[in-house]
C-alpha cells in the first residue's frame, strides 16, 4: 500500500501555505506578542484586534501558520471540556477554603458548579467560532452535525451511561446529548455491531488547515504582523529573542501547546515538567465511492467516536474521505516532537485496524497518515496563567480538546490581561496546577505502560463480552490520572 507519510497533515496539504519570505521583524515595542501562530495564538489576536484597533500585535511561528497541533487535528469543534472534570471540581472546591480572593475562588461556586459554568462557556464558544467564520466569509468546511460515541461491546455501552450521567452532572442539558439505541446509532451511521450511542448535538466538523489559514488571512488584512519561519529562544519580560533577532512587546502570550520546551524563560505555568507532548496519530482514505457511502451512511457529517480504551477520533471530509485519529506510539523517550509527522508503519496499519472493525465491508485505501502532539499535564487539565508584574500570558495542557478550548482560552487570555474580573477569569482552569510529571525513565515507561494496559483491556472485553469496564482498566485510568 502506497500513501503519502508526514508532511504535517492531510489537512496542510491540500491547504498549502503561500510560498512568501518571512515578514519583517517589528523595530518598535508591540503592545502584544504571540508565541506560537496556532489556534490560540490567532484567536489571541483576533479578538485583541476587536478590543484594541490601536494595539501593534506580532506572532512569531517557528514553521508556518497551523504547523503543530492546530492544523494536524480531527477536526472537532466539540463540546468536550479539556480536562479531568472531577479534578477541576476539587481544585475549586480547596481553593474556597484556602484562596477565597483568589481568581477561581472569588467567584463563590462550589466546584461542580464551577465546572458547569466552563462547559456553558464552552457550549457558547462554539456558536461563536460559528459565527466568526460565516461573518469573516472563512469557508472551513464547517457543519454543525454534532457527534457521537458509539459502543461496540457491552463494557462500552456501560461507560457510556456512565458519561451520561457524568456529563449531566457537569453541566449538558437534555438538549445537549441523546441516548440512542443500536437501531438509531446505525440510522446515522452503519458502524458493525454498534449496541448503542450517545449523540451531541453541539458539535461542528471542521478543516482545521482551512480554519487556521483563513484566520491568518483575515489577521494580515487587519494589520496584525505574523513572522513565520521565526523560532522563539526565550521569553522574559518585556521581550522575545528569536534566532532573527528581538520582538519587544509589553505583553507576551505563550501558546506552544506540546512545544512548549522548545522555549525558555520564567513562565507561568511551565515552570519544571509540567506539559510533555504525547502522540496522536490520523490516516486519511481516498474519497470513497457512492456506492459505499450508501452503505455507511453518515449523512449528516457527525464527527465520530467510540468508548474503547484506546479511542479513535473520525469524521466524513468534505470530499467524501474518513479521517481518522487514536493514539498509537504515543510517546517518545524525553518528550521528543513529531518533526513533519510522518508515522510508524504499525500505527498506521493499527489505524486501518481500527477503520475495518468499524466497517468490516468497507474496501478503502489511506492516502494519507501523519501525527502530532498534544500537551499533556499530569492530571490532564488544561490551564491559562498570567503573571501581571512581567506581563506574560499562558494557555497549555488542551490534551486533544483544542478546536473549541483555544477560543475560549484565547478570550480568557485577553480577559486576564486586563486586570478586570470577568466571568471567564473565575473559570476553573485559571491558575489551575496540574503538578510535575515524573522524570525519565519513569515517565516514557509509565505512558507506553499506560496504553499497553489499555489495549489488553480493549482486547479481554471484546473477546470475554465483560459487561463492565475490566478492573485492569479501571487501574490505568487512575494511575494516569484520567478517572472522573
């Protein structure tokens, strides 16, 4: 089987970027300087510019606009909150006690309360991504078609109850999400042996190159500088080195996401090991035929997943392809980056795997593999920081729930930097500390040891037809952190 191995993603190839030499570095003090020209650096600057019209604003990409995480992505606009719920709940919860002034705590929200008003911010964030791309005229194949989590054993479908009820609990209304039965899973989309759902209405499918690059477009036009092909050294107050020389700025953004190591400084919220980047992998297929897509279904574009262990992430492209994502080769010994991405032979013949048992009928071949990296914390939470006296703003940790949270974080941002408190600054994931990942070896053991467990336990209920998730799993889950 040929296909094409790298080269970022399948999204950045069909949305090449413009062949043109950097732009100018800035000569005089900008009033905003972004690291990192992914999602949240541009939406940092979007709606900087739509505050501040005056304000002078630079990003500095070390590769080209959407070249890590942000334009390698599944493309889900979705509703899923970036983190561990039950651990954003404690936080606020000890936060009263301890820090009742304090950003999260001044709010006076019990913790379950506090995590329900982050997923109402999150629900609204997507309605206004909406809203941007159809006012700002950027197309990015978007359609609101929602998505859906599919079981396939009896194991999945009691995780999936168990969702529900955890995703009641923590702020989705009956007009957020749907049990669906295996009869109306299959009316959407004809997945083998799917005993049940669960739909949320919410969600969009996205390109996330075409989002990126058309946001880009509509920030040049605005005046905002974007200096590609610019690596960041170290950021300190006041001041971004690059290997073209210096930006000047009073305030700095931080937006590296699973690169964040690639800079240094005294920066809020990174300080130690507190974000590595960990693998996610994608195929694409050629455009499938008419014939199969009658088969398959998928009329509505939802965005697809499933309740294995070892979840795939999927959606139906504009030109009638299945993109699909999970998390094989997850990590590299002293959190090495993906480079172009290109993909391990296995992982992409795992990928296949995993696209044949959800339909087993299907004849395809994959165009396309490439990987990224997420950033991960130790409990899974994403945080925004800003450290007022150097002025410096940080936003990491989305751990594969970015598309929607790197709107909101981007606003958080700007909402910090004024000083003002605001509802969105007593969000749970302001100043959130998620704690040190383990040094080397222990953490690249921990992690493979963690998927391996992951995968064992998605093969012993598939083949046993367990009812519940195996106690194997259930210890996984807990030692990595990802238990609600």
């Amino acid at each position: 089987m040929s296909y094409l191995n790298g080269e970022a993603s399948h999204w950045l190839t069909q949305s090449p970027p413009e062949t043109t030499s950097p732009s100018p570095l800035p000569t005089v003090k900008q009033d905003l300087v972004i690291v990192g020209g992914g999602m949240t650096g541009l939406w940092s600057a979007y709606y900087a510019r739509q505050a501040h019209p005056d304000w002078q604003i630079t990003i500095v990409e070390a590769k080209h606009i959407g070249y890590g995480a942000s334009g390698r992505n599944g493309g889900w606009l979705s509703t899923l909150l970036p983190g561990n719920r039950a651990k954003y709940a404690e936080a606020v919860d000890r936060a009263r006690t301890t820090d009742p002034t304090g950003p999260v705590g001044s709010a006076g929200l019990t913790g379950v309360e506090s995590v329900r008003s982050f997923q109402s911010a999150l629900f609204d964030s997507i309605d206004e991504v909406l809203e941007v791309l159809e006012r700002e005229n950027i197309d990015a194949h978007q359609v609101r078609g929602g998505h859906i989590d599919i079981a396939q054993t009896e194991a999945g479908m009691s995780r999936l109850r168990e969702l529900f009820d955890g995703d009641e609990q923590y702020g989705y209304g009956p007009e957020d999400m749907q049990f669906l039965d295996a009869e109306a899973t299959k009316a959407r989309i004809n997945v083998d042996n799917a005993r049940g759902s669960v739909f949320f209405p919410g969600t969009a499918r996205i390109d996330p190159a075409l989002l990126t690059r058309g946001l880009a477009d509509v920030l040049r036009k605005q005046g905002v500088t974007i200096c590609e092909d610019t690596s960041a050294g170290h950021v300190g107050k006041g001041v971004v080195a690059t290997d073209r020389g210096p930006v000047t700025g009073d305030t700095i953004f931080v937006c590296l996401e699973g690169y964040s190591d690639t800079i240094t400084g005294d920066l809020p919220g990174l300080e130690g090991r507190q974000v590595i980047p960990v693998f996610s992998s994608m195929i694409a297929t050629n455009p499938l035929s008419a014939e199969a897509w009658e088969k398959i279904g998928w009329d509505g574009r939802e965005c697809l997943g499933d309740t294995a262990h070892t979840f795939i992430y999927a959606q139906r492209t504009d030109d009638d392809r299945i993109a699909l994502g999970g998390r094989g080769a997850p990590y590299e010994f002293g959190s090495g980056l993906p480079g172009d991405g290109q993909v391990p032979a296995e992982v992409v013949d795992l990928l296949s795997a995993r696209l044949s048992s959800l339909f087993p009928d299907l004849e395809f071949e994959v165009a396309h593999a490439w990987r990224g990296a997420l950033g991960v914390t130790r409990d899974w939470c994403a945080g925004i920081f800003f450290d007022t006296d150097q002025r410096i703003g940080v936003a990491r940790g989305y751990a594969g729930h970015g598309v929607t949270a790197t709107h909101l974080a981007a606003k958080t941002l700007l909402d910090r930097t004024s000083g003002s408190a605001t509802p969105l600054t007593t969000l749970p994931w302001n100043d959130h500390y998620s704690g040190q990942w383990e040094p080397e070896p222990i953490r690249w053991l921990g992690i493979r040891s963690m998927y391996k467990i992951f995968n064992i336990s998605d093969d012993w209920e598939r083949i046993t037809g367990a009812k519940k998730t195996s106690l194997l799993a259930q210890f996984g889950s807990r030692l990595a952190g990802l238990h609600e």
